[in-house]
C-alpha cells in the first residue's frame, strides 16, 4: 500500500519594512522599479502584486512572459500563488511592448474573470496596470473596475 505524504504549509515574509499601496502611482512606480527595462519594450510580461490587509505588499510574482503581442494568464496559478502567501488583495500588471496603453478586449475580459474569481476567494483584485516605460493605465483611474 502507497503512503501518502500530508501536505504541510508555512509562511515567512522575511520583509520588515513593508511598502504600502494608495493609488495606482504608487502600483506603478513599485511594478516599474520590478520590470526590466532591457525587455519592457521586447515582450509582453504578466505580474501579480501581493498585498495585505493593509495594503501592504508582500512581494511581486512574475506570472508569465510572453512574445511582442501576448502572454497566457493562468487563473489558477494568479490565485494559488496569493493564496499561499496569504494575501488579501491583488494588483494584476502587464506591459504593452508597443508603449501603446489602451486596454485590448482581451485585457478587459482578463480582468472582469480575475476579479470574479477573487470574490469566490476573497482576494480583493484591486487594479489592474497596463505599463509601459513612459506611463501606465489604471483600470480603476478609467473607472473600468
């Protein structure tokens, strides 16, 4: 008969001083510091930022990289990785390789499915940032959230 292993589960922020999150520049400047600025303009990445109950964040998760047009978003992974880190909210990001900021359709069904899952969750999707080194755009600045 095969044993089967009990799953253990710990968490450790090692971060003591903790930024805090107040508005979409913020978000931003935080993700802009965290992106490279040798690929911003070359490929399309996806990130996930980590938050608290108090807007704090708890780290910035590299979801994906993609080609100059796109990358895969996977639901499942956006929120086991914040549940794991016990996270409250999320801000989901990705740049626009063409500097060009207007949200695509697909961007705008991204976000509607992310935010309804996290409601399941109770992780609070609290933005979404498309970036470019230039600029940003914030779907709750554009009241699309």
């Amino acid at each position: 008969m095969n044993t089967i292993q009990e799953i253990k589960v710990s968490y450790t922020s090692g971060n003591r001083d903790k930024v805090k999150i107040t508005n979409s520049k913020d978000s931003y400047e935080l993700l802009l510091s965290c992106w490279s600025q040798k690929t911003i303009e070359l490929q399309e990445e996806f990130k996930v930022l980590l938050l608290n109950r108090n807007n704090q964040v708890l780290g910035i998760y590299p979801l994906s990289k993609g080609g100059v047009s796109g990358t895969i978003v996977d639901a499942k992974l956006v929120f086991s990785v914040a549940l794991k880190c016990n996270a409250s909210s999320i801000i989901i990001a990705h740049n626009h390789p063409s500097g060009n900021l207007k949200p695509s359709d697909t961007d705008i069904r991204l976000t509607q499915k992310l935010k309804e899952a996290g409601n399941y969750l109770d992780v609070k999707v609290l933005d979404h940032i498309i970036l470019s080194r230039e600029g940003y755009y914030s779907f709750v600045d554009e009241s699309q959230m």
